[in-house]
C-alpha cells in the first residue's frame, strides 16, 4: 500500500505540475521546467520522509536492484512493482482529472535518441548511487537524509539530464496516459524503459562494489 499511494502521489506531482507549469507560464519552456521540477523534488522528499519507516522505493528499478542485492524475496519484489506500477496509472488518471482532462489521454510527445537515451542511463545510475549512499547514513535521521537527497538529486537530473530524468519504469508507463508537459509518446516509452535497466544494471555493479554487504 505504501508503494502504491507513493508511486501514485509522485506520479500526480509530476504530471499536475507539468499541466499547472504549461498554464501559469505559457510560451516559457524553461520556467515550465523550472515548476515542474521543483515541485516534483519537494514532493519526492515529503513522501520519502513520509512513507519511508513503511516503504518507499516508488521505483521499479529501486526494487529489483534490492532483490538482486538479497535485501527482498523475489514475491516481495514482484508485489511491489505491481503496487508501483498501478499506483503510477492512478497518479496520471488523478492528475488529468483534477485539471479538467479526460481520464486517459494518450501523450503525443516524442522523446528518444541517442542522447535522450543515454540521459536516462546517467539518471537511473546516479538515482541508485544517491539512494544507496543516503539509506546507508547512521543514525535516526536517516530516512529524512534519503528523502532531501533523493528529491534533491531528481529536482536536479531534470536539468542535467537530456530527458529530464524519467529514471523509473512505473512513472514512464503512466507518463504514457496523459497527453501534457510531462508526456511521453507509447512509441518511445519502451527504449527509456530498456535504458531504465541498464542504468539499474549498472548501478547494482557499483553499488556492490562501494557498498559490499547486503544489509542497510
């Protein structure tokens, strides 16, 4: 449950501040981007801080590195990218609805190539390093450590990044369902999903390697 109401309350900051941004500053990309990712990365932390003594991956890839790492049993691991997943659709289906859009629309958005691709390797592999790192903070502030870092990082990927750091399979499948700022053609979804992997592939090698016990 705590996967779900995550994943769906990111999805629907996401995707409502894309649609609130594309309102308030028509004809400004950039200050589009600017909305966007600052609430997106102040949500993130809330809901880390939140949710994080329950649970608080929000991420497909978060989850499987953790089962590859020891940390979940393959059930568990399932449930909860199916958990992420659904409450990723959810998040988009709220966010169009409360902005006066249909349920479901479909993005039209193009994003891909070369560069775009591998923006969403360097985003996924850094998303991992810092949530790695920061889970591993001693003491009882940690779970608020790992919610300013992570939203920290992702408000920052948005810029650094050349696809503004999806970074997540679950937000990339529901990004699909709504046709605004934040959209993502069906046609490209896949490719960012594969480069997600890799990123995530990537990071379980560094992060066995700086991080060599399987214990948080």
């Amino acid at each position: 449950m705590a996967e779900l109401l995550g994943t769906g309350l990111l999805v629907t900051a996401v995707i409502g501040s894309g649609i609130a941004a594309s309102r308030l500053s028509p004809g400004d990309v950039g200050l589009q981007l600017l909305e966007n990712s600052a609430a997106t990365g102040a949500a993130l932390v809330a809901l880390v801080v939140a949710l994080g003594p329950v649970s608080a991956s929000f991420n497909p890839v978060v989850t499987l590195v953790d089962r590859a790492r020891g940390a979940l049993d393959t059930r568990t691991a399932l449930a909860l990218v199916a958990a992420q997943v659904v409450g990723g659709v959810l998040g988009a289906v709220v966010a169009n609805l409360m902005f006066g859009l249909p349920a479901v629309t479909l993005a039209t958005k193009d994003r891909g190539g070369p560069g775009q691709l591998l923006g969403e390797v360097v985003a996924t592999l850094g998303l991992l390093l810092v949530i790695a790192g920061a889970s591993r903070s001693a003491g009882s502030g940690r779970t608020l450590t790992t919610g300013i870092a992570v939203g920290g990082y992702i408000a920052g990927a948005y810029w650094f990044t050349s696809s503004t750091s999806f970074a997540n399979p679950a937000v990339t499948v529901a990004r699909m369902l709504s046709d605004t700022f934040a959209g993502i053609a069906p046609r490209c979804a896949p490719a960012f999903v594969g480069m997600q992997l890799l990123g995530g592939l990537l990071a379980f090698g560094l992060i066995t390697y700086l991080h060599p016990k399987t214990d948080r």
